[in-house]
C-alpha cells in the first residue's frame, strides 16, 4: 500500500552527499534495504555546525572535538548535534541513528544529548550491517 514509511535521519555521506572531511561520501548499497522500508533523511552534522567541506579531519581528545592542526572544535561539533537533534524531534516518528568506530565520540555524544536518548540509537561503528 501507501502507507507513511517511519524516517530515520542519517549521515549524508553515507546516502552519497560529498560532505566528509576529505572532501568524498561514503555511500553503502545496504542502505538500498533501508530505504524500502523507511524514509531517510539526510542529515550532515559537520556541515550543519559551520564545517566547511573538505576540512581537516578531528578527533575527540579529553571530552573535546580537536582538528588535527591542534584547534578546538567542539563548538561546531556541538552546534551540528544539536540541530541534527532539533530536526529528530520535529519528527512524530522516527529516530536519529549515529554511526561512530570512535568510542569516544559516541561517549560524547550521549553526554551532549543525554536528555533525548528516547529519539537516538548509537551505533559503535562506521560499518553499515
């Protein structure tokens, strides 16, 4: 039928947007199986914070997002998950999924967004399946 599919927001790159931070996507043929049973909606949290696309790569160092040249970024990273979040909870169904292989960027993301765990399902790695 034409029944409404639930959305799930995921990372643009991996629905094929060039928004990494080499400058590329990421896309996985496995989303294929996702997008006949749901509604995905790209999201790129980098770029949604004021990340420019490409950019230095970052990391998590001590609970703060620092840029390989040694500059904190937490801001933008934290600005990013939070519209990500404002666009998750404008949904009346739905989730956020994040993919992360880094430990600690899911850590610090669960902190920053703690109150909302309800719309999130965090992922520990960057492999689809």
């Amino acid at each position: 039928g034409n029944q409404l599919k639930e959305k799930i927001l995921i990372s643009a790159c991996l629905l094929g947007t060039p928004c990494r931070y080499d400058g590329r996507s990421k896309p996985s043929e496995k989303l294929n199986t996702l997008n006949d049973l749901y509604e995905l909606i790209p999201v790129c949290p980098e770029v949604l914070g004021g990340l420019s696309t490409p950019r230095l790569p970052c990391e998590i160092q001590n609970g703060r997002v620092i840029r390989s040249d040694g500059k904190d970024m937490t801001e933008f990273y934290k600005r990013g998950a939070e519209i990500a979040l404002e666009i998750a909870k404008k949904l009346t169904t739905g989730r956020l999924i994040c993919f992360d292989k880094d430990t600690d960027a899911l850590t610090f993301a669960k902190t920053r967004l703690s109150e909302h765990l309800d719309k999130i399902t965090f992922i520990n790695t960057n492999q689809i399946f």
